[in-house]
C-alpha cells in the first residue's frame, strides 16, 4: 500500500469457518463474531467478501463455499473436505485482496507462507494443547492476533500483530430489566464449561436455573453421565438457543454464571450479558479478568463457596453499569477499527514477511 493510500478503502477477505452460517443460527462464536466484524467494515466503508457457507447473510459480497452450515448438514460426513476447496479458491483469489483476514485457527499456514499471502489469522481457541506449540514453532512467521492477553500465555513467542477483544453491534441486545428471579447459564454442556458446577451454585443460592446450551456429540457421555442427573426442580434445560432468544433470556436474569473450569480464550457470553445489563458471576481462568471488572460488573470467584455468596450480594452490581461497560469496551465499532488498524499495517508492509525475515 502506498502512504498516501492509507485512508483509501480496503479490500478485505475473511474467510469463515464452514460448520455454521454467518451468523450461525444457533450456538457458534467464531462465526457469530465473524458476522459482526463484516457488517462493521462494511458499514465502516471497506469493501469486504466474506466466504462462508451458502445459507449466511451479509452486507459483504459472499462467496458461497459450502451450500449450509455443515453441523447441521446430515449429508456432510467429511467436514474437512469444503475446508480444503475453500482454501483453494482463496488462494486463486488472493491478488483481489489487501489483506486476507483467516478464521479457520493454522489450515492455510502452509498455504500462506510459501505464497506468501498477505494473510493475518485470528486465534479462537485455546492455544495450551500440548501438539500446538511444535506447529506454531514452525510458523513463527505468520502473523496472528489474540482475542485475549490471557490467550497469548502458552505462546508468547508468536508473531502477535496484536489483541482485539470481541464486540457487539451496540442494536443488538438492549438493557433487560433482571426482573426474571433466575440465575442463566448459556454455551456449551461441556466439562470445561462447568454445568454442573452451576446447578450445584444456583441450588445452594435458592434460586432457579435455566440452562441454554447446546451439546455436542463428543460431550454427549457428559451430559448424561453428570449433568442429566443433576437436573430437576428448579433447573430447567432449555437447549440451543438462538440471537433472538437471547435478548429475553439474558435480559430477564438476575445474573448470569460463567463457572469455567479451563484457559477460556475470551467467553463471547459474557459481553452480551453486559450488553443486557446482566452481570456476571464468573471464575478467574483465562480472558475473564480482562473482560469483567470484579464489583463493577460482575463478580470474578474462585469457589463455588466465593460464587455463592456472590449471588446473595449481586444486586449490589448496578446494571446500568454493567450495560455501560458494554458500550465503552465492546462494541462491533471498536472491534473494527482495532482490525482495520492491524489490516493497514500488515498492508503498507506488503505480502508475507518470509521466516527468515521474521526470525
């Protein structure tokens, strides 16, 4: 990019996991914030294509790579596959492109490097597998962006071009009243997410539970075997859940409980609790101290004795507050421009800086 382009409009790939549309129509945080970062550039002036799966809608041009999400596809037995084609047809249209802003975590690293692309890869899972850190070793040049500072942690040798914390369209959930008398509990049924560590909280507090979660075939032996016992009086199961949901779901709450029990890179439930004036509960792993301020809006524990007692004192925390924490700190706006800042710098820097160069 030439300096004196640098307010020019840029031309901007991102590329979509293929498991659920953009946005998903259930549970599916990568995609979901993929959605709100295009929408955002599109309305920020950048001219923005997104490949995705057929069935997402955007405001972007869309390159249809798959006809739907693939988990909710009965005929798709090789998910891997569209990934593959996907990533070819990238490749052949990569001179379109300023930047190519990558979600699908290290699958064109290889790609990226020897073509040298001018490629940038947001990481949205956890990075402390044993097997990842021999990769990333390997691509140390490629240029990467945490979605937490807490993320980084096992990898602090990366390539960062930088940290961007999620954000919301500011539209799409708005201040709920609280007035439901439940504590929520919304994401996965899976023995990170702690379930069952909720039940045992809500229960001990006096108050009901409604749980809004999705469970995957892997964590299926989970939940019959440890959460599906525990539920009953007082726990209602209510399953996946949807955008349009949420808004009353999360709004109604007393507080949302957010008991993980593993490095959560960043906990995308917890800004839309905010962003409805919900506070939330939550234990200190991974992103969570970065994303909650403890007594302002929500409460940061690290026992279900410490979360108990958080219940009994949350209508301590103002909700305007917490919805003003929102608007301040994680908003799709924000979110955008904290991305188009990384685009322009990799942009004015030109294709792929090669290892050699990086190391």
């Amino acid at each position: 990019m030439i300096p004196n382009e640098a307010s020019r409009p840029l031309r901007v790939a991102l590329v979509a996991p293929l498991h659920e549309s953009v946005p998903p129509q259930f549970y599916g945080g990568t995609e979901r914030v993929v959605s709100y970062l295009a929408e955002e550039l599109v309305r920020q002036g950048q001219r923005v294509t997104l490949f995705a799966t057929g069935d997402s809608v955007t405001c972007a041009e869309l390159r249809s790579m798959w006809p739907r999400g693939l988990r909710l596809d009965p005929d798709c037995r090789d998910p891997l596959a569209p990934h593959i084609a996907m990533l070819h047809d990238v490749i052949e249209s990569a001179d379109e492109f300023d930047v190519i802003h990558f979600h699908v975590d290290y699958l064109h690293f290889a790609a990226a490097r020897l073509l040298r692309l001018p490629a940038v890869t947001t990481l949205h899972g956890r990075l402390d597998n044993a097997e990842l850190a021999p990769l990333y070793r390997r691509y140390a040049d490629m240029p990467v962006v945490s979605i937490s500072d807490a993320q980084r942690r096992p990898l602090p040798w990366a390539r960062w071009a930088g940290t961007v914390h999620h954000g919301l369209p500011p539209g799409l959930l708005r201040a709920g009243p609280g007035d439901g008398g439940y504590l929520a509990f919304v994401g996965r049924i899976s023995p990170e997410k702690r379930p069952d560590r909720a039940i045992r909280i809500a229960r001990r507090a006096g108050l009901p539970l409604r749980i809004a979660a999705k469970v995957e075939k892997t964590d299926q032996p989970y939940f019959e075997a440890v959460v599906k016992p525990l539920l009953g009086p007082g726990v209602e199961f209510v399953g996946e859940i949807g955008d349009r949901d949420k808004q009353e779901f999360l709004g109604h709450a007393r507080a949302l409980l957010f008991p993980i029990d593993w490095p959560e890179p960043f906990g995308l439930v917890m800004i839309e609790s905010l962003a409805c004036a919900t506070p939330v509960i939550a234990y200190a792993c991974g992103s969570v101290p970065e994303v909650l301020r403890d007594g302002v809006d929500g409460r940061i524990v690290a026992s279900e004795d410490e979360a108990v007692e958080a219940v009994a004192r949350i209508d301590a925390i103002d909700r305007a507050a917490c919805r003003a924490s929102f608007e301040s700190r994680f908003t799709a706006e924000r979110m955008a421009s904290d991305y188009v800042a990384i685009y322009r710098t990799l942009a004015a820097a030109g294709a792929h800086t090669p290892m050699e160069a990086a190391a």
